[in-house]
C-alpha cells in the first residue's frame, strides 16, 4: 500500500504516519527528516537545503522530485510506504512516478497548527515563528491544486485533524478499509 499524508505543518502527519506504519507494517517517510537531514551535511547541497527551509521557502520541484524518487528506490519501500511531505505542488504530483493507493488529508486551521507548533518540546531551527507563518501562506497556496489533483482521481481522503490523536487514527483506519 502506498500512501500520502498531506496536510500543514502541525497538522499530526508525523503522528499518524508512525501510528499507520506500525499498523499497516510499511514504512513511513518524511521529506522534512530527509531535508533536516540533508541540510546537516557540510556540502554545497546540504547549505542550501539549510538555508532554503530555514528560510521557510520550498525546495524547488525538481530538485524535490529527485530527492524522493532516489529515496524511493531504496529496498525497504519496495512492498509500500507512507509518504509525508510530499508533494507539495501540482507539479510534483503530476510527475510523481509512483501509484498511489491513498492520500489522507489531516485538515486543520492555521491557529491550531500554530498552537500545536509551539507546543512540541522539541526546537528545529526551521521552526522560527516567521519560517512558519511563511510555510502556511505557501502551503495554502498550492494545496487547494494538489488536493484537487487527487480528488480528481479519486484517491483523497479528509479527515478532521483537530480531532483526538485516537480519534484520528481510528477514522483513517475505517476509511482505509
């Protein structure tokens, strides 16, 4: 099974991916940890990658589309995977060579990603308030195309994020079925 989790950033996508990837037995992936990772390396790529999400910006489609698909390739997600993160443009879906079975979107506000983001425990450099705010605009800003891409062919699902974590997970659970 295949699978896309889409939503805003604090919208529970990682939550619910480790929950799912434990159920279903496939892994999950985030393109966030790749480029956090990425952007640790002490290389030209890994600088700009750094400096491209700390300044809230995305990683330009291409670029995105090469990355995933590399990582893709890798044996463990041969039998299926849950993709979080990804993608992010028309573009990006359009020209994503894999079938998808399923794409889950976690709806949530603005205001309630916002709280959950200054919740976490955990600091991430590109977690300033400012990087933030810039991510919702651009996540606003290009969803409404993607989530009609996949509604179109009939692959999406919602799901009210702003419910409980359990509540959640059960309704995709159901709806999966």
């Amino acid at each position: 099974m295949k699978i896309i989790l889409f939503g805003i950033q604090g919208s529970g996508k990682s939550t619910q991916g480790n929950l799912l990837s434990e159920k279903l037995k496939i892994p999950y992936l985030s393109t966030g940890h790749i480029f956090r990772e990425m952007a640790k390396e002490k290389s030209p790529e890994g600088r700009y990658i750094k400096e491209t999400i700390n300044a809230g910006i995305l990683i330009p489609n291409e670029k995105t589309l090469n990355i995933v698909n590399e990582y893709l390739t890798k044996s463990e997600y041969k039998s299926g995977y849950i993709l979080d993160g990804f993608p992010r443009t028309v573009h990006q879906a359009q020209n994503f060579e894999e079938n998808i079975d399923y794409v889950i979107y976690l709806k949530v506000s603005d205001k309630e990603a916002l709280w959950r983001i200054s919740g976490r425990d955990e600091e991430r450099d590109d977690e300033t308030l400012k990087a933030i705010r810039k991510r919702i605009a651009l996540f606003h800003q290009h969803s409404k195309p993607v989530l009609d891409f996949y509604q179109n062919k009939s692959l999406l699902i919602e799901i009210n994020g702003e419910q409980t974590i359990e509540e959640i997970y059960k309704e995709i659970l159901e709806k999966l079925k």
